[in-house]
C-alpha cells in the first residue's frame, strides 16, 4: 500500500510542475480534433475562452493523471462526456 501512496505523489509532483505544458496541449487538440472543439463550444456558452481553456487544461491534466496512475489507455469519450 505505500508503495501505492509514493508513486501517487511522485505522478502529482510531476504534473503540478508541468502546468503550463497542459494548456499548450489543450490547443493543439483543439486545432486537430473536431470532437474537442464541439466540447469547447459547450464551454464557451457558459465561460469566457480563457476560462474554458483553463477548464479543458485542467480535466486534461486529472485525466494525465488518472492515466499514469492506473495504467489506462486513452479514452476520448470520457474525457469530452462532461465537457
């Protein structure tokens, strides 16, 4: 179980210094993807585009985070379902 707790801190220190990197991410999934950009029109009816840029970065970085810890591969449908 401890060996569990350190490999959670060290993936959340890795990511927590990463910041910027995530929002850098976000844009280039828009620019490529359509799916990602029909969830960020979502968001924008709601938030302005630095908010909803803000909010896509971070449910990026959870995912990342998620996916470094479990071992999961990618899954593009969950991350978009409450976008």
């Amino acid at each position: 179980m401890r060996k569990y707790l350190l490999a959670a801190a060290a993936v959340g220190a890795l990511l927590a210094s990463s910041g910027g990197a995530f929002a850098e991410a976000v844009k280039l999934y828009l620019r490529d993807d359509a799916k990602a950009k029909s969830g960020m029109q979502r968001l924008l009816k709601k938030h302005c585009k630095a908010k909803a840029m803000s909010i896509m970065a971070h449910k990026l970085a959870r995912a990342v985070y998620f996916i470094l810890l479990r071992g999961e591969p990618w899954n593009e449908a969950k991350f978009l379902k409450g976008a």
